[in-house]
C-alpha cells in the first residue's frame, strides 16, 4: 500500500474512532448533565425560532425530546457516513462494505445503550437503537449517493479525455 493511501486510511479509522469516543462520552454523562446540555441548546433553537416566527410558541421539554433523538440520529448519521469510508477505503468490496458498515454502526448503538444502564439516572432504549440504526442507514446511502456522483463524473471525465486523445 502507498505511504499516502495508507495515511488516508489510518486517518479514516481514526476519525471513526473518535467520533465512537464522543458518543460514549455524551452517554457516559449524568441524566442530569445530559438533560442540562441538551436543554441548553434546545432553549438557544427556541429563541432562533422565535425571531423568525415570533407567533409561534414552542414548549420546552417537548421540543428537547425532539432534538435528543434528532442528536441520536444525526451523530450516528456521521458515524455511518465514517465507517462505510473507512471500510471502503481499507479495500473492501461495497456490498460487504455496506453490510459490514450497518453492523458495526448498529452493534456501536447496542453497546451504547447497554452502557448507559450503568450511568446514573439514564438507561437502555430500543427507541434510541432503531433511531441510531436509521442513523446509520441514511449516513451509508449519503456517502454512496455522494461518491457514487463522484465516480460517474470521473469516468465521464475520463472518457472524454481518452476519445479526445485518439
């Protein structure tokens, strides 16, 4: 493998890693820290949505539901987008890359909610596994949708070039 490709690839997994990091640290918080960041930046998007709809009144604790599982959903979005890359770039055909991504995203979730059953005042949910499943699924279809683009463009690219220099 070359020096780069090999960089990439370590590069990939390491981003991987880190963001499965930052997943077990907002798990490994409190209920009542976890409740207190998430309330934070719920109440920072009802002042957003107040300015631009100044009519409408937005309920606290309803709307932070919301955007809990919204987070659960976007940060394993990433993590899903993550592994098919890092899979992909470790040379592994796309199918299995695919296949291989959803599990490990989707065992990633399991283990993070079994984790929390030990944290103070949080637990297990098999809400937060589907909505961090879905996640990974929509992160997978994103990079192949992102990168599927990208291929076709360099072989039309390449083509062009090829019939150009005959």
């Amino acid at each position: 493998m070359k020096k780069n490709k090999r960089m990439k690839l370590i590069i990939a997994w390491l981003i991987v890693l880190i963001v499965m990091l930052v997943i077990f640290s907002l798990s490994a918080q409190v209920a009542n820290q976890s409740d207190s960041l998430s309330k934070g930046l719920t109440s920072k998007l009802i002042g957003l949505v107040n300015q631009v709809f100044p009519n409408h009144t937005l309920d606290l604790s309803g709307f932070n539901h919301y955007i809990r599982k919204f987070a659960h959903f976007f940060i394993y979005l990433i993590l899903g987008f993550l592994l098919i890359n890092a899979i992909s770039k470790s040379g592994v055909a796309l199918f299995r890359a695919i296949k291989l991504s959803f599990a490990i995203g989707c065992m990633y979730a399991i283990f993070d909610e079994f984790h929390q059953y030990f944290v103070p005042g949080r637990g297990p949910g098999i809400r937060d596994i589907l909505i961090d499943s879905m996640g990974i699924i929509v992160g997978v279809i994103l990079y192949r949708l992102i990168f599927r683009g990208k291929k076709s463009r360099e072989e039309i690219i390449n083509n062009k070039v090829k019939i150009s220099s005959k």
